[in-house]
C-alpha cells in the first residue's frame, strides 16, 4: 500500500541532497548536528499509522532489532490488546520532514516490558536519535510505574549494524536478555529536542 511518506520521496532526497552539502560546511559533526535543529515527536500508534507501521516493519533491515514482519491487520490486534504498546517516532530539521520513521512495539508482563520491536528507517541512522526514542519510552514506562524494559537481539543477514545497541545504551546483560532498571534516567544528546509526544499509555 501506498503511505504518504512514499508520496514524498522526491522531496525527501532532495532534502538529504541539502543536508550533505550542509554536512561539508562543518569539520565537528556535533556542530552539524546541532544546526539541523533536529526535533522529534513521539506518541502512539493512531489507525492513521498503521500502514506506515506495518510497512516499516515489513521493509526496515538494517536498524531492526528483531526483524518481525507484521501486516496491518496484525498492528490492528495488537492495539486491541490491553498488554500491548505501540509508539511511532516521527523526525523534522530545519531543510525537511523525514516523516514517521521509527517503530516500537512492547507487551507488559507484570511489571516489566518485553520489547518486541524497535528499528528506525536507515534515512535516519547516524544521529544518535534512537538513544532519544528509547529514553522517551523508558520516561512515559517509568511514570507508570513500570521496573524494567527487556529487549533481545535477534541476528539476521542485514541487522549487524544494532548488534551492540544495547551494550551500547548501558542496558545489563542477562542470558539473552539485554534489561534497563527502568529507575535510571536515559540521557540523550543535547542536539536533539522531543516535542508533541503525550506522556501517556
């Protein structure tokens, strides 16, 4: 199916045109980074983003955790689920709108949440923003009383790219299971601002 983001891939490669002409005007690239004025928005699921859920899940390889592939109707269940936690990361700078290009799905099991999958389009990989989605999350689970997030790496073909993203946010190491004491605040870079996101379950 086609999403909105297809319709607009014109303008968004012409946008990262800009930003690599931009990119060559600084030799620091926190300083690159902070001129983008890079701003995310976070917030759940609504029937609008199913598609561009489901279609995400379906194509995204490389910054994919878990590689589940899911349809929309397989979204649309689990928003019925009580148990079941879906959060879209939209992302925007001062040359474009990347649109929706992050994806976490998780299930409460008492009171903790399994991740089931996290992964964030490659238009965007480079910028440390996945730390900023994560703690976002870990932020709206905390102030719901939630002890611990949970996550494992599935290895595919394309994925070794996040092989160490845990190890690499500070999450401690069980058997296979990478967990974060929900109790420790997740910093992010100071380049990025998250706005418009509900802290809400």
């Amino acid at each position: 199916k086609i999403t909105e983001e297809d319709k607009v891939k014109t303008d968004q490669y012409r946008q990262q045109s800009a930003r690599k002409k931009l990119r060559k005007s600084f030799k620091n690239l926190e300083e690159y980074y902070r001129s983008l004025d890079i701003c995310l928005s976070i917030n759940k699921c609504d029937s609008f983003s199913v598609p561009r859920v489901s279609q995400l899940t379906m194509k995204t390889n490389q910054f994919n955790l878990t590689t589940k592939r899911y349809t929309e109707n397989d979204i649309i269940n689990f928003q019925k689920n009580e148990n079941a936690y879906i959060y879209i990361l939209s992302v925007k700078d001062n040359i474009g709108d990347y649109g929706i290009v992050g994806v976490f799905i998780g299930f409460a099991e008492n009171e903790e949440i399994k991740i089931d999958t996290f992964l964030m389009s490659c238009r965007i990989i480079g910028r440390h923003i996945e730390k900023a989605f994560m703690s976002y999350l870990v932020d709206i689970f905390r102030s719901h009383s939630f002890r611990k997030i949970n996550g494992v790496y599935i290895e595919s073909k394309k994925n070794s790219l996040v092989k160490d993203f845990y190890e690499d946010l500070g999450f401690s190491k069980e058997g296979s299971v990478w967990t974060w004491d929900i109790s420790n605040k997740l910093l992010i870079p100071n380049w990025l601002t998250i706005q418009n996101g509900n802290n809400t379950l």
